[in-house]
C-alpha cells in the first residue's frame, strides 16, 4: 500500500501528535507500506533515508502559516 502522511512537522522532537506521526510512519514502513512523508521539517531521527520526503515550503510563523500548510496539503 501506498500511503503520504502529512503534518507540518514530523518528528518526536516538535511534538506528541508530530511524534505520533514519525511512529506511524516506521510502523507502516516496517508492515511493508511504501510511506511518504510530506511536511515543512521532519526531524533527524525519522531516519529519512527509509522514506520519500516531499518538502512543503515554510512560511512566517503565524496563523498564515499553518492556513497555507493546509491549502498545499
């Protein structure tokens, strides 16, 4: 199965529901899922050489950010 998990941030370092995601990803990769990982940043312990990584641009830090996440998502 082909799956892209897509949160801002992907890592335990930025998060519970960030680390959540980093855990599902292995989880998924590890039951033979090809996972992609689509975000602003993913932390260094996600291991991204295991997964596609698709870079969303960043913006500013502000409610514009998080509006324009959501609408290239």
């Amino acid at each position: 199965m082909k799956l892209v998990l897509a949160r801002q941030r992907i890592g335990e370092s930025f998060g519970g529901a960030e680390g959540y995601v980093a855990m599902l990803a292995v989880a998924l990769r590890d039951m033979g899922s090809t996972v992609t990982l689509m975000a602003q940043a993913v932390d260094a312990g996600v291991g991204r050489s295991a997964f596609e990584f698709l870079r969303v641009p960043s913006r500013p830090a502000n409610i514009w950010s998080a509006l324009y996440f959501a609408g290239t998502v």
